[in-house]
C-alpha cells in the first residue's frame, strides 16, 4: 500500500469488501437515467492481467452499490479514505519550457487508476498567466465519462491583496455544484475552508508557513470547522531530486475519513489540484511560490 505524509499518523480504517474477478467483465457503466432506479454496481477498473498472468497482478477493483445521493460516477469513492494524484509528464514542457495543460492520473492506494484528469484553457492563458491561471478542468472516469468539473477563475494568491484571493468551485456532474475551495487570509499560512454548496465551512485546511518540499513530504492538515484535532492530509510527496529540479511534475496523496460524504471527498479533489496550481507549479523560467508572501 502506498505511503505518504507522516508515518507517526495511523492510517485510516481500510474500506470493507473485496476486489472483482479480473476476468469477469465490467457491466457497461452506469445507467444515464441516474433517478431511475437504484444505481447499478460500479466497477473502476485498473490495468486487466492477462489469462495466465502472475497471481499478484493487479486485477480490477469494484465499487459498491452507491447509497442514495451520490453523484453518478463517484460511487467508488465511498469505499476508499485515500487516493493518490500523479502529474504526468510532458515531454514538450520539460525540454523547451512551453507550458502545455496539466494532466493527472487518480489511482487507488494500490495504484490502481480510477479517474483521468486535464486541464483545459487557452494557450495564451497558461503562457501569460503562469501558475495564477483560470481553467476549467475535466475528471473523467476510465471509459472516458466527465463525473466531475473543477472551475478555478483568476485571482490573487499574496497575503497583500487579501480581498481577491483564491477559490475554486466543484461540480459533480458536470453543472451541479457539491462545494468550493476558498482561500483564507493570513498574514503567514496557507489556510483554506472547504465548503459546501451554499458556501458553508465545512473543514479547515493548514498548510505549513514555508510549502517547500527539500528532501521531504508538505503536509497540509485536514480539520472540522471547530476543532485543531486532524481528519485528514494532503501530502505533497518528494518525488525526487532529478524530477523536483527538471519537471513540475508533483505527486500528492489525499487522506481523509472512509464515512466522509463523497461529495467533500471530491472537493478535497479540487483542494489538491489548487494547492499545486498555488505552491508547486512552475512556469518558464519563473521559481515556484513556497509562501503567501509572493
């Protein structure tokens, strides 16, 4: 199982019930007439081993039956407490430094992939705006079915414009919004509030005064509205010295608790792709922001 954050942290309860038979195939997703009816058996599926292949290959994994107001699509994430977001590389942005769209893979903590996403905006955009940029960014699932939309629009992110600072809305599916991400003016800490649709907090989120990952993981710390006791994490993981100095490409794991509504979970999605798009992301020749001071 994949590791990430402080290991002095115990991990959550893992998710009841088991994986499906890698060789019985998916049913064909699920059923477009989402309010007819109970919602059918989800199958995520991983890379399929071949007849024969070793008894330790990956095999698919399979979801659960979604309870009753789940967005369609993330019915798998009711049986998970921790994913693990990868930014894939891109060869044109590593050797001339053009800025092309971000793209991630989402897996499992098996590394098994259950969603695809990409950012989308103008060339223009990314080149001129660097890591302060607007998008729009699609998360699909793996047969290419948009289940969730990440809106980030353009604003400030420095402790010294405290009236225009970051947030990010989420909509699961696609024009129905579950939450947003709202920055949090502090004059040292990356603070967030994770909130509803409405726009009521629901969790806090802290990062650290400097988010500098030398040699080591960022953590920044999960809690309910009226409490300092940590939920959950998000990580920045090390990924190296070669791919931290040549690439932006960035590793992250999400921490939260199995019983979760998997709406927040899907939010705290957009709390990622924001925390790297804000403290990570380097464009051309700009360094990256480690602090609410830049």
């Amino acid at each position: 199982m994949a590791q990430y954050g402080d290991k002095s942290i115990a991990p959550y309860p893992a998710p009841h019930g088991g994986y499906g038979d890698p060789h019985q195939a998916p049913p064909p997703g699920f059923n477009p007439g989402y309010n007819q009816g109970p919602p059918p058996v989800m199958y995520q599926p991983g890379p399929v081993p071949e007849y024969g292949a070793h008894p330790g290959a990956i095999a698919p994994a399979m979801a659960a039956a979604a309870p009753i107001g789940v967005p369609p699509g993330l019915e798998y994430l009711t049986q998970i407490d921790q994913i693990l977001i990868h930014q894939k590389v891109e060869l044109l942005e590593a050797f001339i430094g053009f800025e092309t769209n971000n793209q991630y893979e989402i897996k499992n903590s098996l590394g098994q992939k259950i969603y695809n996403a990409k950012e989308k905006n103008d060339c223009c955009t990314r080149n001129c705006c660097g890591s302060l940029r607007s998008f729009d960014m699609k998360i699909k699932d793996t047969m290419d079915r948009e289940v969730i939309r990440i809106i980030r629009p353009f604003r400030c992110v420095s402790c010294w414009f405290p009236c225009c600072l970051q947030e990010m809305e989420v909509q699961a599916p696609p024009g129905t919004t579950i939450g947003y991400i709202k920055q949090d003016w502090h004059p040292c800490l990356p603070k967030f509030s994770i909130q509803g649709p409405n726009k009521e907090t629901l969790l806090k989120l802290d990062g650290p005064c400097f988010a500098c990952n030398c040699c080591g993981d960022v953590n920044f710390e999960l809690k309910s509205k009226d409490s300092d006791k940590p939920v959950g994490r998000i990580s920045k993981q090390w990924s190296g010295l070669l791919k931290e100095v040549f690439t932006d490409t960035d590793n992250f794991g999400i921490q939260f608790p199995l019983d979760m509504d998997v709406k927040l979970k899907a939010v705290l999605m957009g709390a990622c792709f924001l925390i790297d798009f804000m403290f990570f992301e380097k464009v051309g020749e700009a360094n990256q922001r480690s602090s609410v001071f830049s």
